[in-house]
C-alpha cells in the first residue's frame, strides 16, 4: 500500500457506543482522506482469518468472540507517512496508556476493546486492506 496507505478498522466497542462519527471526523480533522470505507460484521470465519497470527495464543478465542459481536467499520486511508501517523493518532493499546487526544484515550474501554485497529506496517497495511476490499 506504499507509505501513505493504511488501514484501519473501527471496532464493534465503538460502533456499539456511538463513536464511529466522532472517530472519523477526527481522522478526516488529522489530515486523512478515506479512499475506501464500509460497515460490516465480521463472521467467525473472517476474523480467524484476519487474526491467524494470534492462533494458539490464550486470548484468540476472547478476541474473535469481541470483534464478532457486533459491526465494524473497515477503511483505508491515505495521507504521507499514513501508517506511522496513524499509529500516533489512535495511540497506546491500553487507553490508560494512550497519550491525551489520542482515539483510544478518548473511546477505548480497556486493552480488549480498545476501539479501533491500525496497521502496524506498510506491509500489513496492504494485507489488510486487500483483505477487507479484494
């Protein structure tokens, strides 16, 4: 997705409270523009699929319970230096972390449902994306 492509997934925490639309004004407001964007429900299949690297760990089975329980909204975005800026605009894993401003400062509940995803390389940034919009 080269270096000013990312992906980023609203999870179902936040959709479920309301924060989707507070959530993407702030990334249209850090200079992002949305090249691609729907709101689905992940089935178990797909997030097993999406989440493969984290078979086998103890909290795979919580995880895909959590992002299959209610809608998400998939996006890619596009802005120079996409991925990293990303990374600093949703912030630490842990909200309790997350530096002020942040969207998991401001929407996360807890590390699990943390809000919102990112990717965390150009890389993967391509995987994803082309996994959500093929």
């Amino acid at each position: 997705m080269d270096n000013n492509k990312t992906f980023t997934m609203i999870k179902p925490d936040a959709v479920q409270n309301g924060y989707a639309g507070l959530i993407l004004a702030k990334i249209e407001k850090a200079g992002f523009k949305i090249t691609a964007m729907k709101m689905t429900q992940l089935s178990a299949e797909s997030a097993e699929s999406f989440y493969e690297i984290h078979r086998g760990k103890p909290f795979f089975k919580d995880l895909i319970n959590y992002m299959t329980s209610g809608p998400i909204i998939a996006a890619i975005l596009e802005k120079d230096n996409a991925v990293l800026d990303f990374r600093e605009l949703i912030g630490n894993t842990n909200p309790q972390e997350a530096k002020e401003g942040t969207i998991r400062q401001l929407y996360a509940k807890s590390i699990d449902a943390n809000a919102i995803h990112g990717s965390d390389s150009d890389s993967n940034a391509k995987i994803e994306g082309e996994f959500h919009f093929s």
